[in-house]
C-alpha cells in the first residue's frame, strides 16, 4: 500500500489543490482532498505540492534505449519498458515495423510472451502492428520492399494471438477494407497510416469502423480547400482520434495547435514513435537492414526520410502545451485516457479513479518526472529506476 500526500491530485471531474491518495495493491483505494488518513501499513510518500496525473500512455511506439520491438527479443522489451517509465509511462503498445512475414511474427510473438506486467517497468499492455498493409506511396521510413495488401491467412493468425489491440493500415484498399472489419469485429481499434486515401476514402473506411489516424499529418493526404484529404477528415470527423507526435519536427507548434483546437483532449492521443536511439547520443543506429542518422533530436535515412523520434513523452506534452497555451489539468486525457479508450482499456486505466489501475505518474511544473506507479509498483524514482 501506497499513501501520496500532499498532491495537486487530478482526477476526471476536477482537480485537488491539496490531497491524498491511496493504493491498495495493483488498484487505487480512495484519494481526497486535506491531510491523509492513518494507514499504518502504507508506504507514506511526501509529493511536495507536485501534480499527480494518470500514468502516460504510449500506444506508438517502437523502441528506446538500444532496443526495437523488432528484435523480437524479451530482455529488450524488459529495456523499453524501464526507459519508458522514467518518463511517465505506465503503459505502452510494443509497435511493429513493416518486415517480412517471419520478422513482424517473431515481433507478435514476442509481445504476446511479455504481455502484462514488467518488472520495474511500464506495463506492456500488447502490440500496435504499424504495416505491413501500407501505401507504397506514402511510405515514409517504412520499407517499401515489404508493403503489401492485407492477407488474411497470413494476418489471421496474429490477431488470433489476442494481444493486436492497434493496427495502422492504408484503408484505400479493398483487402485492407476487409482487415478493417475483422478488426472491428473482434474489438481491435484500427488506425489509417501510410495512406494516399481521400477525405472521401477515409470517410469510408470511417463507415466500416476506422476510428484513429497515425501520426497526424504525417504520410497522409493533406487538406487543400478543394481536396480535403485524410487531414480535413481527421479534423472534422468526430469519430477519428488523432494521434500526435509532438516533438516540434514532425509537426510544426501552429499545426499542433490547430490539431489541439479542432479535436480537443478527448480527440488527440499523444505518441512519441519513438525508436531504438531514443536516450541515447547522436549517431547511427540500425533499422532492419538500414541506417539511421539521429542529429539534432531528427532521425532520418539516408535520403532524408523522417524515421520515427527519439522524444520522450513528458517533453512531446511539454512542447503540445507551450504549443497551444493549455494548462496541464486541460490536456492530461490526451497523454492518457483518450488512447486508453482508443484500445479498449479505459475501465481500468487511464485515468484516476477508486477501482482503477494505480497507474499514476508524478510531476512538477515543468513535466519533469519524480514518480512513476505502474499497476500500484513504484517502478521509477527520484532519478533511478526501480
């Protein structure tokens, strides 16, 4: 049991200046405002005025610290989750790449041996398959030697695994459209990525249950004022969450602000699409059979190409709000709950509330992380991981 006190707690339906909250195994207890109350089995932790939120949730991305989703491999996976929880993060999505057939399955694998709780780590909640299902033209750092159009038999057997809850297809395709529906019959939330599709595509592929889009703004048809494409649709369509990556070079701050405007915190979901060279220096770092170059916070191929972020969460939420002049207690659902609902985990996650997941992250004014609580674990603290 875990007893933070003195917190600017905040909760869905308003903020505590000044309170108390408790754990009680993997759920949070109670909270309230004033003085805690005497539990003599708690840890009691002094949160020094700073802002307890919900844990940060990532549901794009790819790796951290040396190690990528694609390596297939559990003690990275183990890495990732540790980077991700110094900077907030309870809760993540291991992405794949687009690969070959037996790459992104040894991936899928792999996710579904660690699902759930990691050792001092964020918790890996299940895979987001970014690819194969692309457009060639909208490639971006995908690698186009390996995008194809949905097949069944050989995609079947992944979503078959339960741990599929995102994947990133280009919907204009009528084999993607019947990848949609599958999805959308056994509850995986289904995003548009990669795509050349037109706001009246995507409007269709709305129609048959795609509700997110990648990377806004990013390898997507842009809005013109006689061709609305993907980004008009995503502005303007209620039923799309918007995913954002806002390290100020993927999206420049006045388009994450118009983003913010038109979609609002119940309609943005923060990422980072982070990849293996995320905390670590400049230089090269592979991906697949390719090279990388991270310099000056991009990371680019060889011809220029965006390839990912190496971002953190807490510094996207810093640069989103000296982007849109919010406060934190207005955009805190975009770092947390609306990709929580987006996967299907809001009734236990994503937000503070008695019963919940004590997923719980805690910070001062400038989104530096002093705590970090996964499934009720102190898993990051003062500096070190746990």
């Amino acid at each position: 049991m875990i007893c933070i006190h003195n917190a600017r707690i905040v909760t869905p339906g308003h903020t505590i200046e000044a309170g108390w909250l408790l754990t009680d195994g993997e759920h949070i207890a109670a909270y309230g405002p004033g003085s805690m109350p005497d539990v003599p089995d708690a840890r009691r932790i002094d949160a020094e005025g700073h802002t307890l939120l919900p844990g940060f949730i990532d549901v794009h991305v790819h790796g951290g610290a040396g190690h990528d989703t694609m390596d297939a491999d559990a003690d990275g996976l183990r890495a990732m989750a540790r980077f991700y929880a110094r900077n907030g993060v309870t809760g993540f999505l291991a992405t794949t790449w687009t690969d070959s057939h037996s790459r992104i399955d040894a991936a899928v694998h792999a996710i579904a041996e660690m699902v759930g709780i990691i050792d001092g780590g964020a918790t890996l909640l299940g895979a987001h398959m970014e690819g194969p299902y692309l457009n060639v033209e909208k490639t971006g750092a995908q690698n186009p030697r390996h995008v194809r159009r949905a097949d069944m038999d050989e995609v079947r057997p992944w979503l078959d695994t339960g741990v599929v809850r995102l994947i990133a297809v280009a919907p204009e395709f009528p084999e993607n459209q019947a990848l949609i529906r599958e999805c959308v019959r056994r509850g995986i939330c289904v995003s548009a990525a990669h795509s050349s599709a037109t706001y009246e595509e995507l409007h269709h592929a709305v129609g048959l249950g795609l509700r997110q889009t990648t990377h806004t703004f990013n390898a997507m048809t842009g809005l013109h004022h006689r061709q609305p494409g993907a980004v008009g649709a995503v502005l303007t369509l209620p039923q799309l969450k918007a995913e954002l990556i806002a390290d100020n070079i993927h999206v420049h701050p006045v388009a994450m602000k118009i983003l913010w405007q038109m979609k609002g915190p119940d309609g943005l979901i923060m990422i980072t699409d982070a990849i293996r060279a995320s905390g670590l220096p400049d230089g090269e770092y592979p991906v697949d059979e390719r090279l990388m170059t991270v310099k000056e916070g991009a990371c680019r191929l060889p011809d220029g190409t965006l390839a990912g972020s190496i971002i953190t969460m807490n510094a996207a939420i810093r640069n989103l709000l000296a982007a849109t002049g919010a406060s934190l207690e207005a955009i805190w659902p975009a770092t947390s709950r609306t990709a929580a609902r987006a996967i299907g985990l809001d009734h236990r996650t994503g937000s503070i509330a008695i019963g919940k997941d004590a997923d719980l992250v805690l910070v001062d004014a400038a989104v530096n992380v002093h705590m970090t609580i996964a499934r009720g674990r102190i898993v990051y603290e003062g500096g070190q991981t746990a």
